[in-house]
C-alpha cells in the first residue's frame, strides 16, 4: 500500500519547487490552504500516515493526534514547535521529527533582518510614501533617524544580540531586559542591562525577541505600554500572545504609541474582520520572519529526507517528547 503524505500550509505554493518530493515511495499531497476548523482538519488529515507541518501554522494538541489513528509520522520544520503536544504523540506512539533551522543556523538571521525592515518602515514612513507616490502624491511625511536613539530590546539571545549589534552600527545606545539576564552578558554584546519599566520608559523602538512561554505570555500589557513615550515604536517579530495585543491596538488608536510593526498574531491568519486590519500606525507583515528563500531551501528537502529515512528505518532527528 503507497504511504500518503500531506504537506500542510504551503501559502505560497512552493513547496513542490524545494524538493524533489519524487523520491519518495509515496503519494504527496500539498494543502494551500490553511485548515482553521479542527474537524476539517481531521477530516482532510485522516488517511495521511505522514504530515510535514510549517512550524506552528496548525496546531496538533492531544485531541487532534488522538482523531488520527493513521499518523505515524508527524515532520515539523525546525526542532522546536510549542503547536505540538508531544506527550500524546509520545503516548499516541506517533513519532515526531525536525529539520535544521534554515536561515537560524547562520551566523545571521532573516528574523533579526525583518525586524530591521519593520523598524525602518515605521521610522521612515516607507509603506506611506510608497503608496502616496503611486496614487500621484510627493512626499508628505517627515522620518525618523534611528542613530542617537535608544534601542531597547527584550530577549537579549541569539536574535536579540542581532538586533542588537545593528543598533550599535547605526550609531544607537542599545539597553536590554530579560529575566534571566546578566550585566556580564549583556556587556558581553555591548549593551546595558536595564529593569524591566526603564527599558519601557527610555527606549524610543523596542523589539521583542523572547520566546513563548507560560512566562512570557501577556508579558507586556497596558501597565508595560503605559510606561512607554508616545514618541516611542514597538517591534513584534517574535510570538503574538506575548504581547495583549488588545491594549496595544488601544494604544495605538489613541495615539499613545508612534506606532508598531508586527509580524506575528495571536490568531494566524488574520481572520478578515480582525481589529489589526484597521488598526492605525502599524506595519504589519503575515509572520515573514522566517519565510526566506534559504531558510526553505533547508527546511523543504530535509523533510523529504526525514521522510525517506523514515520509511527505510534509517535514523532520524527526533522532537524531545518532554
């Protein structure tokens, strides 16, 4: 019997362009089209022994693995996907499996790049200069220089300390905060840590580079956004649930921010009636950190491999199931 695979949340239809998914002794399916409802999902995913997943683009809690009884091979792109309940792939005997992390296992970035490119089209009002001079206008806004700015970040690890090192080139003073943050490591990237509320109150652009956890989860609220200037830029490219995001619509409409970049939501994708939509004084982009062309070209035929070692019994990477 031919082994089916589904390949879930291709948004841009590239998939089959990354991989020569031929090789393998099976049937492949690429879904497009994010699957929202849980029982549609089931429904689609039934028949699939194999499903390659973008990283957390669709959720597999307990419920969902528990409703595929023909899953023996879950592929995830990168090593980590907090969307993944992996004690019921465990116990479900589903095994669980990841590729490299494309553009993250360079010395540099494409997360650490897009947020620059938020910070710069906020600063420089490039989206509304771009559309003003395709509608017949000339020049309207006045920018921000980023250099002699305070650059506050939170989260000073490997993209954090990227971030980092670009706002001390372009002439920044970078300030960190984060709960486990020493004074020897931030001095360790040429950055001074701070406390919490004074790296609210003295950054003109703050950029979140934290991950998700129980911890860091509605981490910066109305109180934390309260304490900012409202001269001051806010930078998400890290996870949406770190940040309430209600407040920071709030105020955003109300002018008590500059403005803010988003790249990540609480809900993706954006339902077509969310308040982010029509939320002013924002730059958003549909959670582009890492879609680059490198990071696909690593993580799309390492699932093919994953996929083909599987099948001959070969050694795989397999997910810690915690």
């Amino acid at each position: 019997m031919t082994v089916r695979v589904a390949v879930l949340d291709d948004y841009q239809d590239v998939a089959r362009d990354y991989a020569d998914w031929s090789a393998l002794p099976a049937q492949v399916e690429v879904f497009n089209e994010h699957l929202t409802d849980p029982a549609e999902l089931v429904r689609r995913l039934e028949p699939f022994e194999v499903i390659a997943a973008m990283r957390e683009r669709t959720a597999f809690p307990r419920q969902v693995l528990e409703a595929l009884p023909n899953l023996k091979l879950l592929v995830t792109t990168g090593m980590r996907n907090a969307s993944i309940d992996m004690v019921a792939a465990r116990e479900l005997g589903i095994v669980v499996s990841g590729t490299g992390n494309g553009g993250g296992d360079r010395s540099w970035g494409p997360t650490a790049e897009l947020a620059w490119g938020l910070i710069f089209a906020l600063l420089r009002h490039i989206p509304q200069e771009d559309r003003m001079i395709r509608e017949g206008g000339w020049q309207r806004t006045v920018g921000q220089e980023v250099a002699g700015r305070t650059l506050g970040v939170l989260g000073l690890g490997r993209l954090g300390a990227q971030v980092a090192s670009v706002g001390r080139v372009f002439g920044m003073d970078v300030i960190a905060w984060s709960q486990n943050l020493t004074d020897e490591a931030a001095a360790a990237v040429g950055v001074r840590r701070v406390t919490k509320d004074d790296l609210f109150r003295a950054s003109d652009v703050l950029t979140i580079h934290t991950v998700l956890s129980e911890r860091t989860r509605g981490l910066i609220g109305a109180a934390e956004l309260a304490l900012m200037r409202p001269t001051a830029y806010l930078i998400n490219t890290s996870r949406g649930p770190i940040v309430d995001e209600a407040a920071l619509q709030d105020a955003l409409r109300e002018g008590r921010l500059a403005g803010a970049g988003i790249d990540v939501f609480g809900r993706e994708p954006l339902p077509v009636d969310d308040p982010w939509r029509s939320t002013p004084r924002t730059v958003l982009t549909p959670h582009l950190g890492y879609v680059t062309d490198g990071t696909y070209q690593v993580f799309y035929p390492e699932i093919v491999e994953n996929i083909s070692a599987y099948l001959q019994g070969s050694p795989i990477r397999v997910l810690n199931a915690g």
